[in-house]
C-alpha cells in the first residue's frame, strides 16, 4: 500500500470518515474518565478550595488553542511550499476549533479569575496574548472567507498564519517575560511538576480528550471542505453512490 | 550585477538585520520590566509621586483588620524587610489571605498609608490537597525547630 | 539594485506630492481624533496625562491603518504592480521603497505633529520627547506589518475593512512598548526594556516583512 496517496483528497474522504469516528468514541471515553477524576478523584486544592477544578478544562484549552495554532500553520505552509491541497484544507479545517479552544480558555479563565484573583479579567500579558490569538484566528477565517478562489485564499492565508506563529511563543513564554500577576506554568518540561497526582492525571487525561476531539471534529471539517471544493469532481459522486 | 550577487546581498543584510533583532530581544529579558512595587520600593521613594501604581507582598500575619464601618479593611504588605499600611473598600479576593501573596492598585496619600481602589490576590504555582500543604508546613516547623 | 530602490522611492514621493489631500487628510484624522479624547474623557489634565501618551499611539495606529490601503491597491488595479514584479529586480527592494514613501508620507507627518497633541494632553516635555522617538522607532514597523495586510487583501471586496481586522493584532506589540515607554518614563521607570523591545521588532519587521509582502504580491497576481 502506498502511503503517500492519502495526500489526496479523493483516497483520504473515505479515510477520514473511519478515523473521525475512531477518535469521536476515544474523545468520548476520555472526557468521561477525565471528567470523573476531575471531579470526584481529584482532591480539594488547600487555596483555591473547588473553584481550581476548572482547571480540568481551562488548562486543556488553552493548551489546545496554541497547539491548533501551531498545526494549521504547519499545514499551511506545507500547502504553501509543496502545493498540496489537502494539507491546505486541513490548516483551514482546524481554524474553527482553534478559535472556539481560544474562547473557552479565556471564557473559563474568567470565571475562574474572579473567585481567585478577584477579577474578571486582568490586563496582563499572557491573557492578552491569549485574547490576540483569538484575533488571528479571527482575521484568518475573515480573509479566507473573502478571498473567492480557493487556491489565491489558501496561499494568501497560508502567509498571514506564518507571520502570527510568532505570536505563539509570545505567549508560551510571557509568563517568564513580563513578571504578572498570572501564576508560573504549573507543569513544565523541566522541573517535576508542582501539582498531585490525581489532579495532574485528570488534567492530562482531559488535555489528550480535547486532542482527540479537535482532530475528530477537523477530520468532519475536511470531509465537508473536500465535499465543497471537489464537487466538479467525478470520484466524489461515485463514491457517495458507494458508502 | 548578477540576481544571484543582488540574492546573496539581500539575504546577507536580512540575517544582519535579525542578528541585531536578536541581540536587542536578548536586551530585552535581561532589563526588568516591572509590574508592581515591593514595600521596600515604596518606602525608598523609588515610586513615581502623586501617580496610581501597584504594590506587591505578602500580607503581614496578624494585621488584617476592618473598621468600625465594616467595609474598610486594612492589612500591611510586607516584603519581611519593610511593612506599608493598605486601606481598601470593598470585597476581598477569596485568596486574600494572612502571609499570602498579593497585589494593590492605588495611590499612597500623605500619612503614608496606601489607598487602593483594587485588591488582587497573587497566588503560588503550587496546587495540591489540604493534607499536603499541612505535612509541608509540619515539616517547615520541625526544621526551624531543630534550627 | 540601490537606483531601481530611488526610482520607486521618487516616483511613490512625487505622487504623494502632486495629491497633497492624502496626506493632509491624513494628518487632520490624526488632529481631530486625538482631539475627541479630551472632549469624551473632560478637561482634567491629571486624567489626561495618563491617557496622553496612549491616545496619541493609538491616533498614530489609525492614521497608519487609513492610508495602507492605497499602498499597492492602485498600482495593482492599474496593471503598474506586475510591471515591478517583472522588472528583474528584487521583489522586497522595491516593496521596501514603496514602503518607505508611504511612511514618509504619512508616518513621518504624524511623528512631527504628535508633541503638538502632547502638549494638548499636559505632557511635560521629556515626555514629548520620548514619545517622538518612540514614533520614530515604531511607526515604520507599524508600516511595514500592515502593509503585509494590505498586500494579502489586493483587489478583494471589503479589503480595507479587512486589513484592519488581520493587521490590529499584530500592531499590539508595537502598541504596548511604544506607549508603555513614554508612560514608564513618566512614572519614573526604567525604559531601557521597551526600547530595546521596539529596536528588535523594527530590525525583525524589516528583515522579515518585505519577504512575506513580495509572496502575497506574487499570490494576487497569479
């Protein structure tokens, strides 16, 4: 079997639709088990008392909302450079659920904000840089939404998620740049994380549910972009007689 | 002149370019950036005059207190080196604690005593059971015991 | 290489010269908007000096984002763009000298009347200072990113609209240090981080920005 041919739109329609599935019924369990760590393994934090437990769902999103921001670009630029087309439906695939990580990160931080800092929102820079992510995520569905050939919008978007990367680590690192009021990272690659157990194995199953989730949602996405911009093409009919 | 002599030079003076941005967002870190002022700051006079700015500490034990109004509360930020005197109207974070982090905005007025219109708590990066932070602080206790 | 960059650059200037409205126009948006602030906040000056330095940036930002539009939109519509894309010579130089006239056109006018506005705002005078040298250093990146904008939304319906909406994220940087600096300085802080800050992201913009322009250029015309 040829690996290389599920870069084509026509061999990964079928493709994806068995993985969508797949990771759905994974996406599914994980919440389920994550969610009952979260909330009934997970002990009471001695500060913050419940109102931590958002954390189960805050820190997953914001994760995501980065890690999405990072694979659109990549396929992206893989479309850019190597013309491919699925690569580029792909990055355009997962603009919509990078947006909506971005806004539940900040929706959730809100809430949580206001019991434990005594704000709703404060001006600094690792929410601001999160609420920025939100705008280009923004500004990249708007451009592609107005540019009408497909191909110039891929490339022309393509471009602008390349010059936002930067603003990535932005704001990974803020924390470390600006000394604010935002807590350091509690899990880091370096240091052993400064979290229980039971709390860092509920964050982590729900951090691989949301995985899960953006990618059975993305694969749905590209199913449908492939359906739109295929249609002249003759195999999307026969295969739709077919399944 | 050659396009490929023009590339190389172009390429050349892009690398320069992001060289020298380099150095200067090296420059960057290490210049502080400050977000509030420690007591020590405050009582050095190291803070602009007549301006709101933000004071961080920890709460000094023991001198949380409210006034006859019931509203007004009042608490020393310390830095263990130096105390400044916080009044506030209004609600307390829930993480405002005794010997806790946290971060005033206002401005200090002419007895000295700092007058904040915002009080945020700044918490650690550590979360973890009740049972945990207690067998941390045992431990703390037995050491400073042996000491 | 250096004479096809003053050809761009003398051509773009004397346009400019001969529609004098564009500029003016401009410079009158920078005046009046950053005149509304006073009249929406009140006369207090304590209240104004701290927004003085902020408005003022924010002014800059806008009158940036006005003209960008007409950067390349005209010569792409007149056919004059794909003549510099088939001239032989590198895309960025000339990108670069059409950059640098709009920002001498607009940017530079804006930096010269901003003490002006300061002083509007109460601002003492080594505040006025900083703040003109603070323009300086950021109001060419400030050229140089939207005009990233500006060239990926070339003929699309709407585009001004839309550069505003891709280009305002990544003006927030430049924003924050900018004004952050002249505020800093004012509270008697250290400013050393924010300037270096705008050094950097000046060298990176024009490092960087020319080669995404010449792309998204390239892509409009295919």
């Amino acid at each position: 079997m040829n690996f290389w041919q599920y870069s084509s739109p026509q061999y990964f329609y079928p493709l994806a639709k068995k993985m969508a599935i797949i990771f759905f019924v994974l996406a599914c369990i994980l919440t389920v088990w994550g969610l009952y760590i979260g909330f009934f393994v997970a002990p009471t934090d001695f500060q913050q008392g419940e109102s931590y437990r958002i954390i189960f769902i805050h820190v997953p999103a914001a994760w995501m909302s980065m890690i999405i921001y990072l694979v659109m670009s990549f396929w992206a630029a893989i479309g850019l450079i190597m013309n491919t087309r699925l690569s580029s439906m792909l990055a355009q695939a997962l603009a919509p659920t990078g947006a909506l990580m971005t806004f539940i990160a900040l929706w959730t931080g809100a809430f949580w904000g206001r019991p434990t800092w005594g704000a709703w929102w404060v001006w600094d820079a690792r929410l601001t840089s999160e609420l920025i992510l939100l705008f280009l995520y923004i500004g990249y569905m708007a451009l592609r939404a107005s540019i009408e050939d497909p191909r110039r919008a891929d490339r022309a978007s393509a471009i602008l998620a390349l010059v936002g990367v930067v603003n990535v680590p932005i704001i990974y690192f803020s924390v470390k740049w600006w000394n604010t009021l935002h807590q350091g990272a509690s899990v880091s690659f370096t240091k052993s994380p400064s979290m229980a157990t039971s709390m860092l194995t509920g964050m982590l199953v729900m951090a691989l549910a949301f995985w899960m989730y953006s990618i059975a949602v993305s694969l749905v996405r590209v199913r449908r972009i492939i359906r739109d911009r295929e249609a002249n093409a003759g195999w999307l009919n026969e295969s739709r007689g077919a399944s | 002149m050659k396009p490929r002599y023009k590339r190389l030079i172009l390429v050349v003076v892009a690398l320069a370019l992001l060289t020298l941005g380099a150095t200067f967002v090296l420059k960057a870190f290490r210049s502080n950036l400050v977000f509030f002022y420690t007591p020590t700051e405050v009582l050095a006079g190291q803070v602009p005059d007549g301006q709101a700015f933000r004071i961080g500490g920890m709460v000094q034990e023991g001198s949380v207190g409210r006034k006859e109004d019931g509203v007004t509360v009042r608490f020393e930020v310390t830095d263990t080196i130096e105390n400044v005197p916080v009044q506030f109207i209004g609600i307390l974070p829930d993480l405002f604690q005794e010997g806790k982090g946290v971060v005033a905005q206002g401005r200090i007025n002419a007895e000295g005593i700092f007058l904040a219109d915002q009080v945020l708590a700044k918490h650690d990066e550590n979360y973890m059971p009740p049972e945990a932070a207690e067998a941390l602080e045992r431990a703390r206790k037995i050491k400073m015991d042996k000491q | 290489m250096f004479s096809a960059f003053l050809s761009v650059l003398r051509k773009e200037l004397l346009l400019a010269f001969r529609q004098k409205t564009d500029v003016v126009t401009v410079l009158f948006f920078f005046l009046i908007v950053s005149s509304l602030f006073p009249l929406a906040v009140g006369p207090e000056l304590s209240t104004l000096k701290i927004i003085g330095p902020g408005v003022i940036w924010v002014g800059a930002l806008l009158c940036s984002l006005l003209a960008l539009h007409r950067v390349f939109e005209s010569d792409f519509s007149d056919g004059s763009l794909e003549h510099l894309v088939l001239s032989g010579e590198p895309l960025s130089i000339l990108v670069i000298a059409k950059i640098a006239a709009h920002w001498l056109v607009t940017g530079l006018p804006v930096v010269i009347v901003a003490p002006l506005i300061g002083l509007q705002f109460g601002l003492p005078s080594t505040s006025l200072i900083l703040l003109v040298g603070t323009l300086l250093l950021g109001t060419p990146v400030l050229s140089l990113i939207g005009s990233i904008g500006a060239a990926l939304t070339l003929g699309v319906r709407g585009g001004a609209a839309l550069t505003s909406i891709l280009i305002l994220p990544f003006y927030v940087p430049v924003l924050i240090f900018g004004a952050g600096a002249v505020v800093a300085d004012l509270q008697g802080l250290s400013i050393d981080g924010h300037i270096s800050v705008l050094l950097a992201s000046l060298c990176i913009s024009v490092a960087l920005a020319p080669l995404a322009i010449a792309s998204a250029i390239k892509i409009a015309l295919e």
